[in-house]
DNA sequence: CGGCTTATTGACATACGTCAACTATTGTGG
DNA sequence: CCACAATAGTTGACGTATGTCAATAAGCCG
C-alpha cells in the first residue's frame, strides 16, 4: 500500500515535518495510495468529503466549473502538498473539483481520522492553521493579480515566480501544458499565446517547455511584481 | 479601555465563542480598543505585523494596491471578525493594507500574546484553522467569480449574497458605498453603474441604498449563483 | 441653501474572448 | 521508423465587455 518511496516522499512533506511521527501515524491508519493517470478526477464540486488528499508525487489541479461547461483553474498543487483542507475541516461540500494534470500518486485518508486527530492532536491543529495561512496568501496573490494586472502582467508573474534565476537572467521550465496555464491565469489559450509573443519584447525567449528570461529585472518592473512571499 | 459595550460585542464574536474565557483572557491582557474615522488606516502593504485586529463595530476593508495607484478593495470585514490573520500567524508583513469604511472600534491585540496563545492554546489554533479554512472558501468563491462571471453576475450574486429574503423576493440594504462595492467585485464604479442598469431588467429596483429584489429565482439563474456556503 | 462628494451617462478606446484556419507537436500502429 | 491521426498551440479577423475620460446629475453635509 505504502511503497517505499511514497514513505521518502511523505517523510518530505511539510505535514510530517509540522506534526511528527505520532500524529501522522494516527492519520495513517486507515490510508491509501492511489496511483492516478493524468486527467482522473480525485472529486467533484459538490460532493461530500470522504477523504483529505496529500498528493505524493505528479501535479493535481482545482477545477471550479460554472453552470455552463468551461472549467477553470484555481491553483495547482504539486509533491507534498494537501488538498482543499477547508472543506474537510468544515464538513462542507467541495467548492472545487481536483483532476490529475501530471500522472500522480496520491495518499487518501480517511477524514473521519483527520478530524477526530485534528480534535486530539495541538500540534496538527497548528499545522493546519499554519497551511490555510500559507494558501490564504496565495489566494490573495491571485485575486490581486485578477483585479490590477493585465494578461500580460500575470504571465510575466507568472514567469517569475517559477523561475531559476542565475545571473541578471533567468530559465524556466513550464510545469504544465499552456492550456492549463492559460486557465490558471484567467485567460484563453489564444491570449496567452498572445502574451507570450508580447513578452517576447521583454526578453523572454524559446520554445516548448523550456524559456529563458534575459532579464528578469525588465520582467519584474513590467509586471509591477511584488516579490511578497 | 474596554467598554461594556465592547465586552458585550467581543463575548458575541466567534473567536470569543470558539476559545473561551480563559483563552481570551490571555489575549486580553495587553490589548486596547480604539475608535476609528471612516478613511483611517489600520496597516498597510508590507508592513511588519504588531497587532491582531478584531473588529468590534464599523466596517473594515482589505485593500491592494499595485504600484500604479488604483486600490482595489480584497474583502470587508464587519463586527466580530479577526483580520488578516495569515500575517500574524506566519510572521510575514502583510499582503494588503486595511482602512476603516464605517467609523469603527477595532480591538488591538499584540502579536506576541497572539502568537504565545497560539502556542499553548489548542483551541485557539482550531480556531483559527476552522476560520482561515472560512476565508479560504470566500476566497475562493471571488475568484471563481473573478474568472467565471461578467460585472453584471458578479452584481447579481452579490445582491443575493446579502440579501434579506421575504417570500419569492427581497430587500437589500447596500452595506458600503457604491464604488467601494465596485472595487470588492473587480470593476470601475461606472461599470458597477451599468451593471445596475442590466439588473433593472431582471427586477432589480430603487435607490440610494435600498434596494428591492423581484424575482429572487431569476437572478439567481442570470447569475449561475450556487448557494454552497 | 450652496458646495462637495458620489453616482450616472455618453462617447470612445482597448483588452480580451470567440471563431476559424493553419501549424506544430505528440503519440500510435503498421 | 515512418506515416498519419489526434491534440495542442498559434495567428488572424472580428465582436463585445469593460475601462477611460468628460460632462451631467444626484445625494449629502455643514
């Protein structure tokens, strides 16, 4: 059930380091790994909450759907990471659906477990205040993008919040097909396709996955960029 | 310092009900209430947090800004409710700066005795996880709503948010001014203007503050509005 | 009752979405 | 390993929602 490496990577994860051997053990009692192929659903907006998801290896992202079909991207969650807490910790529906982007392992326990150690257990309690304020920020971050940046500006943020620096430059590696960028970016296809070729200008350049940045100096006074953590 | 009327607004507030008397004694201790004028700020952009703010009556607002000036307006918070809670747990400066938009009694509570409950108090930090895990959902839903809906449904949903229902319509008493509703939903108040005019359409009268709501059902489906709290 | 702020309206500009055609990339089976 | 289909991304033409700027009207307060 629990592989080797799955145990390295859970041993990795903020969670276990914020709660420790003892607390995690409680949570561990009745989990599961799953391995999931890209585009597999983890769960539905709407839906009650059986399991807290603690994504193990590939990429996860929150979908939210309108009424009408075209679903967009609420955040992308990677190695270590857990999903969509609130809920759990609420007892609420999901407000957002999670579907697989990279092929993935992921760690399902019981939320019952999560709950009934959230109640006994201080110190997850804490990590999960700590988690939700971490997240809070970066839904902040988003709406602050939304609301006072262009495409363009959201992109070149984008950029830069992903990006190895080395030197004045810069290289990157997009962690997901553009479509899925686009829509994390609140945007078409079309106009990121767009907001790339105006980036061009400022100096970021090749092709496929990988780009450089000639200067990230450039970048970040285009994109009004606050380096915030 | 603290008034009886202060004490009587925090004793109904939900940290007070959620931690306790002994919890919120510690709190206490070294804390102080001021009154505030409409247009006073409580902290800005970038600051280092020193104290934890609850707002005991008036309304607050969370704004950003981007280096241009335009603020836009994040979130209102009214009486009862804690702000920014993320800087102050993470000990990073704060994301968004706060001004008072109805005069206000805001209780200071120093970041320290915050952070030294936080620590000792597993209430405390249940607390806060079930309510950050609150915002995050609030969060969320703008952004849905952000990324998903036009002016005129963000409007629409809005109205319905903080509606009083009475049979198949409603009133609404709008809480803020209207061009500081206009930058909570992400447009210029000449947008928010004309998103109004739509609404008229849709049974969506009268002035000034008050506001009848015809048809409740009908906006509703104009505004793809899902109730999920 | 002025005078100041706040909201509305109109004319216009622009960013972004849509639709469609085209190109590049990736994967698959012969 | 090539050929081809399927998918993903780009580009162009065009429409529309929303922003901008300016003028007017409406509320609000001393």
């Amino acid at each position: 059930m629990l592989r080797l490496a799955d145990e390295e990577r859970l041993k990795r994860s903020p969670l276990h380091r914020a709660i420790g051997e003892p607390a995690m053990a409680l949570l561990l009692a009745n989990a599961s790994v799953q391995a999931l192929p890209a585009g597999a659903r983890l769960f539905e907006q709407g839906e009650e909450v059986r399991f807290l998801h603690l994504v193990l290896s590939g990429r996860v992202s929150l979908l939210a759907k309108a009424l009408g079909e075209p679903d967009t991207v609420i955040e992308v969650f990677a190695e270590g990471e857990l999903l969509v807490a609130p809920a759990a910790i609420l007892s609420l529906p999901y407000l957002v659906s999670a579907e697989v982007t990279t092929a993935a392992r992921v760690l399902f326990i019981p939320v019952e477990d999560f709950r009934s150690t959230l109640e006994r257990d201080p110190a997850l309690a804490r990590a999960m205040a700590e988690l939700l304020a971490r997240h809070w920020r970066v839904l902040v971050r988003q709406i602050k993008d939304l609301k006072l940046r262009s495409s363009a500006q959201r992109l070149a943020a984008y950029l830069l919040a992903i990006a190895e620096l080395r030197g004045g430059g810069a290289s990157v590696s997009l962690p997901e097909p553009r479509r899925v960028i686009a829509a994390r970016l609140g945007m078409t296809p079309e106009s990121l396709s767009r907001a790339f070729a105006r980036l061009k200008r400022l100096g970021v350049s090749g092709k496929g996955r990988r780009l450089q940045l000639e200067s990230v100096e450039q970048l970040r006074s285009f994109s009004a960029y606050d380096d915030q953590r």
